[in-house]
C-alpha cells in the first residue's frame, strides 16, 4: 500500500483542489490553529476532518492534501482486508483499483472530506464481517464526524448482521451497531451543535444542474473515460450464457445473496442521495467499493482483471473535461474540443482525470494571484463577488490587507443595497452574477455591477 500513498505524492501541492470547500477547510482549519475558536468549513459541519486539518494547516497544501492521502491509504487497506476476510482471491488487485478510480484518486489529494468518511465506512464495514460488531459502530460514528451522510450505511451493515438464529438475537446485533453510531457521531457533532444548534443540519440551497451535467458527474468524472468503457464491457458479460465461457467466480458460496442486498442497499442510498443535490461527484465515492465488490461476485475470473486494469489505467488516460473556463486544463497535442449540451468540452487522450485535475489545479492558482495582483490598482471602495472563488482568493491573499477592495460570496438583497449606497462599485467573477441571481434572486445588475474580468468564461 506504500505504493498508493507514493503515486499521491507529485499531486500534492498544487494547492487544496479546485472545490472551493477545500479551500473553506484550509481556512477556518488556520482559524482554529491560530485563534482556539472552531467554526464549521460549511454546513452542515465536518468536525473530524476540520479538527485534524487545524493540526497540520501550519504546514501548507502539502501537508493537508498528505493527511487525505494517509486517509485514502487506510480506506484501501480496510477493503483489501475486507476482501481477505470474505475469502476473495484477488483482494490486491481489487484494492488498487479501488485506489485508481478517478474520484478516488483525485480526492485523495486534495482537502477535501470524501476519503475520510470512506476510510472509517470501510473499518465498519471490516469489523462488521469480523463480528466485531461494537468497533464497527464505533468507526461508523466517526466517519458521521467525518461526513454526516455516512449514518446511511446503518441500514446495509444492519441486512449484514442478520442471521437465522431468531429475531431477539437479530435485534440485539443491530442495536449493539446503532447505538455507538449514534453516540459516537453525536460526540463528534457537539462543537457543532454549541455553535448552531440543531440549525446545523442543512446544507446551502444551491440550484439543481443540467441533466447532461449530472450524467456527467455521474459517469465520466467518477471512473473516467476508460473506468467506464471497461464498466460497460463487463456489463455486457454478466448476460452471456455459461455454457459460452468457462466461468471460475472469485468469492465463495458463502458470500451469499444477503452480502448482495446489502451491497445494492449502500450503492441505491448514494445514488438517491446524488441525485437529491447532484452537485459533486465525490458524494458518489462511498458507492465505489460496493460496485467492485458486485462485479466481483459475480464476473469470472478474467473478467473481473479486465475491470479492474481498466479502472487502473483510468486515472492516467483519456479524459473529458470543459475548456470555457478560466481555469480549464492545459491540453495535449492529443486532443479534440467538441459541443455538448451548449458547453464545448476537450476529449485529451494523453492526458488522464488526475493529470488534467492537476493542471486545472495549478491554472486556477495562477488565475487567482493574477486577481489579486490586479487589486494594486482598485482606487475606490469595490466589492468583488466571488462565489466559487471566494475562500481561495482569502486564503491565497494570506495576511495582504486589501484596504479598497472587499470579497463576498454573494450579495443577498440587504448587502447589495447597503454596498450601492455606500457608493461601492460591485463587481463579480465570472458568472458569478448568474449564481447570485439564481441562489438568492438578486440581479446585481440592477446595482451596477460589472464583470472584473473581461473574459466571460467561468
């Protein structure tokens, strides 16, 4: 596994990712290690990665994009186990890629919290095969302090408690799981609730994407061009007829249909809960596992290396990805744009998710002390709509006080009024207008407000 954390390395410091929560984190995580007092990055509040983040924000990028890595590793090593446990005969194979799909890979180096929460589901999900059932309830309680959504895998790892030794022994098991997961999340959430209460659970009303966006986020950005290429193939194997291959399966008969409810159960809660607010495709990470582990039940022996070479090709190979942005990945000679949906995307063959992620990283860093070099010659009082761009330009911009020129999300109502009164110009980031008109109904134009770039492209 020393492997794994060692491909992470050369991604590691090109700042906290391109999802400006990242960038959050880094923040209110510099915020508690300077000053004691904790705030939430964001609702509805990730006290664990934020805790350990204060720890090590001293230390840079590096060092917080290092801990995700750390924590990625670990999420790997409980899946290998897991495997190990079930009796699977290629537990490495499947562990590394599990380690390689896109959104795994990318996320496990940046700052972000999706590899934390998937580290702890999956030492549940270990201590639940191994009977442990109390330390699985336990590490189900802080991956909840990692991400709250994780509580959802109560219910498959309940179906996976159940056995026929009679229902009072069933229930038994199932609270000997629930209760420490309550009461551990709980613990983990209480610097939370000082703070807002039972307000914390919510989470920001953004507005719903396109649905070739969300097929996108679904598919492509989750396993890449290849992962989903080699997914599609192996699809279509499942419907062949046994008399046409000579099938040698990977887990034994004892991994039975109740591991396969369960599996489907934890991929179902995901994909519903995606679809809910399809906003990243890092809310899909916790699935990724469980997908591996139903191709493994029941693909061959060959089959199932196909899928998994393919999803260990993936990351570095072929990618889709937008160019009408400020901070779109630098292209290889090897690559084509073309229109979809009415956005122009790039088909790079030579460049994979994690090589372009990379340079959309380091392009959008560039983009952002460009801005803030500019600021030098803002000569009246200015607010600068930010939006995505917002907690990186703070924290790009370090202890430099900008005495003219004031950064915001966005601008409700009372804040706009208040700032063209004042007599402020307003500007914003690249359609950012657009987000603010459409997430709190506020058209800033009627304010005055200009683009502070003159390129349109977001």
């Amino acid at each position: 596994m020393f492997g794994v954390l060692l491909s992470r390395v050369p991604f590691l410091s090109a700042g906290y990712g391109l999802d400006g929560d990242a960038w959050s984190v880094a923040l209110r995580a510099r915020q508690l290690h300077d000053t004691g007092v904790y705030e939430v990055s964001r609702l509805p509040g990730y006290p664990v990665q934020e805790w350990l983040s204060s720890l090590l924000v001293a230390y840079g990028p590096f060092a917080l994009n290092l801990l995700s890595a750390i924590f990625s590793v670990i999420a790997v090593v409980f899946f290998v186990l897991t495997l190990k446990a079930l009796r699977f005969k290629r537990p490495f194979l499947a562990g590394i890629a599990l380690a390689a799909v896109p959104v795994f890979y990318i996320h496990s180096t940046t700052a972000i919290d999706y590899n934390y929460a998937l580290a702890f589901i999956l030492g549940s999900l270990f201590f639940v095969v191994k009977d442990r059932i109390v330390l699985a309830g336990i590490f189900l309680g802080i991956a909840i302090g990692c991400r709250i959504t994780s509580g959802a895998m109560l219910l498959p790892f309940a179906i996976l408690l159940l056995r026929p030794d009679g229902v009072k022994a069933n229930i038994i098991r199932i609270v000997k799981i629930v209760l420490p997961t309550l009461l551990v999340g709980a613990l983990m959430f209480y610097p939370v609730y000082r703070i807002h209460g039972l307000n914390f659970f919510s989470f920001y009303d953004v507005p719903y994407p396109s649905i070739p966006k969300v097929l996108y986020k679904f598919a492509i950005e989750v396993w890449g061009v290849i992962g989903l290429v080699g997914l599609l193939v192996v699809t279509s194997l499942l419907f062949l007829p046994n008399r046409s291959i000579r099938r040698q399966y990977l887990f034994p008969r004892s991994v039975n249909e109740k591991y396969v409810i369960a599996w489907l159960v934890a991929i179902d809660v995901y994909i519903i809960a995606f679809l809910k607010l399809p906003m990243e495709a890092g809310y899909l990470i916790p699935l990724i596992p469980f997908v591996i582990l139903i191709f493994g039940k029941y693909l061959y022996d060959k089959a199932f290396v196909f899928l998994c070479w393919m999803l260990i090709a993936s990351p570095f190979f072929a990618t889709i990805s937008p160019t009408d942005r400020l901070d779109a990945s630098t292209t290889s000679a090897l690559s084509f744009s073309f229109k979809a949906a009415s956005e122009t995307l790039n088909f790079d063959v030579l460049k994979g998710p994690i090589i372009s992620y990379d340079s959309r990283r380091g392009n959008g860093i560039k983009l952002v002390n460009e801005v803030l070099n500019s600021m030098d010659t803002i000569s009246s009082k200015s607010v600068l709509v930010s939006g995505r761009w917002y907690y990186q330009l703070l924290v790009q911009q370090g202890d430099t006080i900008r005495d003219k020129m004031l950064f915001k999300s966005y601008l409700n109502e009372d804040e706009a009024v208040h700032y063209f009164a004042k007599g402020y110009e307003i500007y914003f980031m690249p359609m950012q207008d657009f987000f603010n008109k459409k997430m709190l109904g506020i058209d800033l134009s009627i304010y005055g407000a200009k683009p502070y770039l003159s390129n349109p492209e977001y």
